[in-house]
C-alpha cells in the first residue's frame, strides 16, 4: 500500500453551502467537487415551500431562469437576489448550509444550518 501526501490544507472540505445577505449563495469547492456542478456554466433554483429547503441544479445552458455559476478558485457563487426575494427568504446574517445530492432530481439540496461554533469571550 503506497501513502498518498495530503496537499490541500488551507481549504475546507465538507460540502457547504452558504446564504449570504448580498443575495448571493455561495458554494464550496468541496460541493462543486463532490456534487459534480463544476462541470456545469449555470444553475437553476428551487425551493419547497412545504419543507422550506432550497435545492440547486445544474445546467450548461442559459435557460429561462437559470444563474450563471460565478466560479472562482475557493468556490463559486450564484446571484440569487430575485429568487431570494421572491420566496420572501430573509437573510440578515452569513448561514452556512450542510448540503445533499438528490441523484433521483439531481439536485443539490441544503439540508440543515450548520450551527456556529460560539466562541468564550
């Protein structure tokens, strides 16, 4: 069996999702990884009002409602205003997002907030 040096330090690996005030999503490097959208140039929104979750799709075409996927070198992020506003989803506050695949819609969905660690003070 051969070691395998690990070389990505400095970088978060559990796939995040996160709410931003500015009205944008943004999305990990571990979730556009693990969840196959670096591979796509857009996303579509969605949202359950029953269960109040928020599922993303990808797509690599412009399509009636679709964001373009913004990637960067930590991430990327989606210009979710309109959507947000829409929905009536408030966001005063940075939340973090743990998030799944759903293979059967294909759809990146967040799950539950991630709860913040308080510091002591």
């Amino acid at each position: 069996m051969a070691f395998q040096r690990f070389t990505e330090s400095g970088k978060g690996y559990r796939p995040k999702i996160s709410l931003r005030p500015s009205g944008t999503i943004g999305v990990n490097d571990s979730a556009l990884k693990k969840f196959g959208l670096i591979e796509y140039d857009f996303v579509a929104l969605y949202y359950d009002p029953e269960t109040k979750q928020i599922a993303i799709g990808g797509t690599n075409k412009e399509e009636p409602g679709s964001q373009r996927l913004n990637k960067g070198t930590r991430g990327a992020s989606i210009s979710a205003k309109r959507f947000l506003d829409f929905h009536d989803i408030t966001v005063s506050e940075l939340n973090h997002f743990e998030c799944r695949h759903d293979t059967v819609q294909n759809l990146i969905i967040l799950d539950r907030q991630i709860e913040r660690k308080r510091t002591k003070q």
